[in-house]
C-alpha cells in the first residue's frame, strides 16, 4: 500500500510518482553583503534535495536572525523578507521529514541562545542513536522543541564542557552516530562538517573573496561561484575572517558515500563525491544494455530519473532513444483529488504517452528504481493502453530489499517489494515481457571503485543500528512515539 499524507497541500501529490526521496540540502556563504541573496538562490539550486520546506539564517556580525516556513524557497522568500535577512555570513536549508515529522518546528535552521553566544545549525542526513541520545538528554532535563534529530546536536553542544564554541562542536559530533553533513552559523563564524564515512556530500566554493558551501556544486552555479574540494569525510573546518581552515579529523575510516546520489538525488550537472553525475547515470545505462540486454524497437525513459541511464542504455544497445512519455513539469504543489480512478489520474496528471511513438513497438523502459513497484505498474498499463507490443522494464540499479538510515527516507522493508518477492514475482506484478535490474557488481563497476554505502541493497549497513531500535527509530522519524 502506498502511503498517503494527512497534509492536504502535500499528501495527494506525494502518490502521483512515490519515489524513495532525498534527505535534505544545506547551503552557507560567508563574508558576502549579499549573503542571504546568495542562499537564496543556492537553496533554489538544492530544491529537488527537499521541497516540503526552507529555512535562512543570517548573521551581522554581531546576531542572528532566521526566517523559515512551508512550501518551496520561491514561496517562502520575497524580495521584502530577503531585505531583513541583512547579514554578511548565511547559511539555508530545505528539507524533507526523513527524520522528525512534518511540523513547521521541524524547519531548519534551529537556533538557539546558549552561554557561548547564538549558533544556528542545518543538518543534511539522520542520526542513527538518535532513539538512544534524546532518551538520555531527556532523562537529564532537556527539553526539545521538535523532533528532529538535528536539536539532539544542539543540546549536546549546549551541555558541552568545552571552553568554547569549536570544542562543543567537536565534542558533540564525537557523541553521534550516523550520517550528518552540517552547517553552523555563529555570529562571526561558519563550521561544516561531515561524518566520517562521509555518506552524504558538501562542497566548498568561492564567489569573489567569499567562502561558499553546499550539498551539490549545481547550487554554485546559480551565483557563479567556482568549486573549490570537498568537505572530506570526518573533517570539521570554520570559515572565519581568517580565511578557511580544518580544526579537527575524526579517526580515518573507509568512505561510503551513499550511491543513490549518483542513481537517484543528485543533479546531474552537479560533480558530487569527485564525479560527474550525468556521466556516472550514462555508464550505469551503459552496463545495464551489457548485463540486460533486450530485443525492441525503442528505448524511453521515465522522466526524469530514468533519462540520463536511458541515454548510455540506447548509446550501447543501438536502440533508438524516444521520449515517449513526456512529464508535466507544471503540476501545482495542491489540486483537487479527481473522482476519476485514483491509480490512472495519479500517473497521468505527471507523465502521459506519446501514443505516435509507442503503438505497435516493442519497448524497454528504463528506470532509476523499483521501490514498492505500485507506480511501475501503473506506467506499465498506460504505456500498453498507448498500445506498446512489448515492454521490457530496466532498472539501473539492483533490487531495494532494506530502507535507508542514513537520512533517505525509504518506505520500511515490508513495503520495499524486492524485500520478498523475486525479480520473477515483479516482473509478473509489474505485467512485463521481461525484467532486469544491474547487478551490484556491475554498479559498482559503472561508478569505478566501492567507496559506497549499498545497505538498501544488501543489508549491510556501515553503521550498524541494534536491531531493538529499527522499529523505534522509524516511529520517532515519524513523530509517532
């Protein structure tokens, strides 16, 4: 069953086309009178990372103030509310409720008064002792405003015994366990950093003299600033009037960088985890036509995360590339729920067929992923109601059998169809000629090396999460405890 939403301006459109969705994006730039106009636009570059809601924190040297609400960064930020946010240090956040449910006090960033002065935060991945620490904070008098994971890192910096602001920081970070790629705004500072396995990214850039960072280098773009590196795993850095330097490295340990950026998230202009994505979707494509080849006449992409995988699967099969189906990029965040049947207005009011190029063809569909298999099937009967003489369905990864903890939020393993049924059972689901999905081998081999987390592929999760907690966790992902 696909899961449906009490929120009557995100609960419908969330069935139209039930990914597995991104995290969050977190973007900062530092020393720039233009520095919430900057976020602004480097938020809207990161606004396929979290379009449920935004948040900006702006520094004057001396104090912080935020503004944050609902709905994309365009709907939330004017030219009026961007005038007040006057600050020459910023950091910006959108999200998706992965972990805390969905409330305006679980917008970011969080800022809070402490003895050592105001210091905003704004978090892209999930905690997974989150269960474990809010349990003990609360046992010794916290009091939490939200349930998110993120205020879980506030209040340990506030209780911190460190003698100033960067050794609470580091303190608190060597408290936690998980995914976390972070900013935080003091008054007259930035520090980011990233977990040591680094699962999710962060990029440093430069705009003229200023410091600029962010979940994707697409985000850069929009302001013209030039990519820099990345923030390495288990690095903490400040940006400050000094320039930028590192401050602190937790104990080396093998990356795994979470390879749904490459398959899914990621922009594909974006260069995240030293690759270009584009060109990492294309060679997954490539090695899907190698290891799954079929007999058609065309290939067609479901937009958008099938294109670029659609691209190296035709460039390497021979067949002709078609964009047979074609998305409505135009569908409002709110609509009125159709009488009509709900299982053929939900694929429809986002994808509809070109039924010219499909009628009487044999055709490979190619996909990013199969996650409850639901969506799949409705596309499948609209593209043989367009009167398809074949159809052959293509994954370019291999099949989910376990949800993310790492700050994905993934349906749980009993809605993950691969988790207990067969490529077999779904292709008959699915009502395919036939089924393919790459194999893990041969993913690994498209991206180039195995510094990757593939748990919701094979169950095995880098940080392990003791298993009395996996229910827990989820409930407090959902605000249900």
């Amino acid at each position: 069953m696909e899961k449906k939403y009490r929120r009557e301006d995100e609960g419908y459109m969330r069935l139209l086309i039930p990914k597995i969705k991104e995290e969050c994006g977190i973007f900062g730039v530092f020393g720039n009178e233009k520095a919430s106009e900057h976020v602004f636009y480097g938020l809207y570059g990161l606004q396929h990372r979290g379009q449920e809601g935004a948040g900006i924190a702006v520094s004057d040297g001396k104090r912080i103030i935020f503004e944050k609400g609902y709905g994309y960064v365009s709907e939330i930020f004017g030219e009026e509310n961007l005038k007040r946010l006057k600050g020459i240090h910023a950091i910006g956040h959108v999200r998706y409720s992965t972990h805390g449910e969905s409330s305006p006090r679980n917008i970011q960033p969080f800022v809070i008064e402490g003895y050592r002065g105001s210091i905003a935060i704004a978090h892209n991945g999930n905690l997974v002792n989150a269960v474990q620490l809010r349990k003990k904070l609360e046992e010794e008098g916290a009091i939490f405003q939200s349930t998110s994971d993120t205020e879980i890192i506030l209040h340990l910096i506030a209780r911190s015994k460190g003698e100033n602001i960067e050794d609470a920081i580091i303190d608190a970070l060597s408290k936690v366990k998980g995914a976390y790629s972070l900013l935080f705004l003091t008054p007259k500072a930035i520090y980011s950093a990233r977990d040591p396995h680094g699962f999710r990214p962060l990029s440093i850039g430069k705009i003229e003299n200023s410091y600029v960072i962010a979940s994707e280098t697409s985000a850069f773009d929009l302001i013209e600033a030039t990519y820099e590196r990345d923030v390495q795993p288990g690095e903490i850095l400040r940006l400050d009037e000094n320039g930028i330097k590192t401050i602190y490295n937790f104990p080396k340990v093998k990356p795994k960088h979470c390879i749904f950026e490459y398959i899914y998230f990621s922009r594909p202009d974006s260069l995240v985890f030293g690759k270009n994505v584009n060109e990492v979707r294309k060679r997954l494509g490539r090695r899907l036509a190698e290891e799954q080849p079929a007999d058609a006449d065309i290939v067609v992409p479901i937009p958008d995360s099938g294109m670029w995988a659609s691209l190296g699967f035709a460039e390497k099969s021979g067949i002709p590339l078609e964009f047979a189906l074609i998305r409505n990029h135009y569908v409002g965040r709110t609509f009125i729920q159709p009488h009509q049947k709900e299982r053929v207005f939900g694929v429809r009011i986002k994808l509809n067929p070109v039924k010219e190029l499909i009628e009487g063809r044999r055709i490979v569909l190619v996909d990013d992923s199969i996650v409850r298999g639901t969506t799949s099937r409705r596309i499948v009967r609209m593209v043989r109601d367009a009167g398809a003489k074949e159809i052959h369905y293509r994954v370019s990864s291999p099949p989910i059998i376990g949800p993310c903890y790492y700050g994905i939020d993934t349906p749980t393993k009993a809605e993950l169809i691969a988790s207990s049924h067969s490529v077999e059972e779904i292709r008959e689901f699915l009502d395919v000629e036939t089924l393919g999905y790459l194999s893990k081998e041969g993913m690994l081999k498209a991206v180039g090396d195995d510094l990757y987390c593939t748990a919701c592929f094979d169950l095995n999760y880098p940080v392990e999460i003791p298993q009395e907690d996996f229910v827990q966790l989820r409930l407090f992902e959902r605000g249900e405890n």
